[in-house]
C-alpha cells in the first residue's frame, strides 16, 4: 500500500514525517477532507488571522497529489454598491 503525507499549512506549516498507508489517491484525498473538518474548529484563529488553511497531500515520493485549501473571505453588507 502506498503511503501519504499530510501536511497543513496555516500561519505556520507543519509537516507530516509520519504517513499513513492508504490504498489510493483517491482516499488520500477523502482523508485530507476528514482532517480539514477536524482541523477547523481547531484553527478558527488562524483562519480569521490568515485567512486560509490548507491540507498538502504528498505521495512517497514527496510530490503534492492534492491541496484542500480553505478560505475566509468577508465583506461588508452593501459593499462595492455606488
């Protein structure tokens, strides 16, 4: 089984040394999207400092397969209205 590396990327980044074998691209990806629900709450504050959160996976061989990027973007009610 190939193994994937979870890294997040945030106001700071950590990376995942660890791995996890998983038995496809295709759920490294479903596990990137588990671990950004989990991590949001978690991250609230650097969200509202930084404005995004993501989750960089990377395959074996250290290339990124998938980036799951969340964003917080505001505006103002009636912005942009002249």
């Amino acid at each position: 089984m190939p193994r994937f590396f979870f890294d997040i990327s945030s106001d700071r980044a950590i990376r995942d040394d660890e791995g996890e074998d998983l038995a496809d691209t295709e759920t490294a990806r479903d596990v990137a999207i588990r671990i950004a629900a989990e991590l949001l709450p978690v991250h609230t504050r650097q969200l509202a400092q930084t404005g995004r959160v993501a989750i960089i996976v990377r395959d074996e061989n250290g290339e990124i397969i998938h980036e799951l990027e969340c964003r917080l973007t505001t505006r103002s009610p009636g912005a942009g209205r002249h």
